[in-house]
C-alpha cells in the first residue's frame, strides 16, 4: 500500500473523521470510550498510567473523566500531541531503565487507580514475530501494574488475537478478580486486535501468599 492509499483509507475511515470533529489527537479515543461505558473503569479523581500514549486518544479521554482533581501519566516514545493541566507526559520507551523513577516522579505518593496500555509493536509482514512482541510489551505492561497498581484496581492491555496469547490471560487471572476479553467495534475490520481487562487488581500470586501465611524460616520472606 502507497502512502497515498493509507492517506485515502484513513480519511475514509469514519472515527477517523469524527475524531477530528471531536478535538481527539487519534481514533484510538472510541475504544477506551466503549470500554469506559460497559465497565466504568475510570472514575472522575483517579489516577491513570497510560502506556503507548502517543499521540493521545486515550489520554484524552482519560483526562476528561479524571477531571481537574486526577492525573493521567502519559508514557510513549513519541511525543504527545496533547498538553492539559492533568496529563504528565513521559516520552522514553517502556524498556528504558529510567521509565520507573520518572512515573514515580510524575505520580508522588500513593498508586495508579487504573492501567491502560496501546502499546503495540511496528508491523513488519511477520505475524509470528508481531505476537511476540506484543507479547513481552503485555508482560512489560503487566510488571509495571505490580508495581503501581493499587489493589481493587483496573486494568487494560491492547493484545493480538494468538493462541499463545491464551497464556498471558492465564497470568492476567491470578493478578485480577475477573478478566475480560473485548473487541471494540471501533477496532478496525480484519485486524486481530482485542483488548484484555482486568478488573479488581489483587497482586502478584507470590506476594498474596507470602502476604496470607508466616514464613518458615527468617529468609523466606524475604526470597519471595
């Protein structure tokens, strides 16, 4: 496909358009939107870690529901085509070591309320090695809810539809009270995209265990 195609497709495309009427930087804004009205994930003064934000649909749509009391980080390797009073970017990828301490900063005390990752990895005609991309970003994403993630709270993960993916979900159930899966009707036709949540974040598996029984010996707390 020419530049020139995708240009033609994506003026076309009718969220496209609409996101444009409606001050969005990206469609991806009506997929956190349909999520928001079937689960109501995001409540207004929350805090909300957006990873692969560029270049901002969900942060947008974030930072209106947060309002003026919440905060929305907005991490991506790119900058953001958004500047509001509530929403902190972070343009650093997410495997820079660095990415820790500057959501840290950006947050202050406490914990995120709720998760949301875009993330995606460049298509490069592998399919196979797409999956696998996505797969060590859902897993990055994953890790840095078990350290900001405040308990009861939610999460989202853009994933590609993949047996293997199957694994991950297993993973998302021993973190999460319940996990569903959804396809947004404003994901494109014929893309394997589909959206993971996590609802009622409980922790990692080991620290509930360590948390809910006394260690045998004085070290073993401190290994798990």
């Amino acid at each position: 496909m020419t530049k020139e195609q995708w240009l033609q497709r994506r003026r076309e495309d009718p969220y496209w358009r609409r996101a444009k009427e409606l001050g969005y930087p990206s469609r991806a804004a009506f997929k956190l939107l349909e999520i928001q009205r079937r689960w109501k994930i995001i409540r207004e003064g929350y805090r909300v870690l957006d990873l692969g934000a560029a270049p901002g649909g969900m942060a947008a749509v974030a930072s209106d529901i947060v309002g003026e009391k919440g905060l929305v980080v907005a991490v991506d390797r790119e900058p953001l085509q958004l500047i509001r009073p509530n929403i902190v970017p972070i343009q650093t990828d997410i495997y820079e070591a660095r990415l820790t301490k500057d959501v840290q900063t950006a947050l202050g005390q406490g914990f995120f309320d709720v998760v949301v990752s875009d993330l995606s990895p460049h298509h490069s005609g592998d399919y196979d090695l797409l999956v696998e991309q996505q797969l060590d970003l859902l897993e990055a994403s994953l890790s840095l809810c078990h350290r900001f993630l405040r308990r009861g709270g939610n999460a989202v993960f853009k994933a590609f539809e993949h047996p293997r993916l199957r694994v991950f979900e297993r993973k998302m159930m021993t973190c999460f009270w319940r996990v569903e899966r959804y396809v947004p009707r404003s994901t494109k036709k014929g893309s394997s995209e589909i959206f993971l949540l996590g609802l009622g974040y409980r922790g990692p598996a080991r620290r509930r265990l360590s948390q809910q029984r006394p260690a045998a010996h004085p070290q073993e707390e401190h290994q798990s």
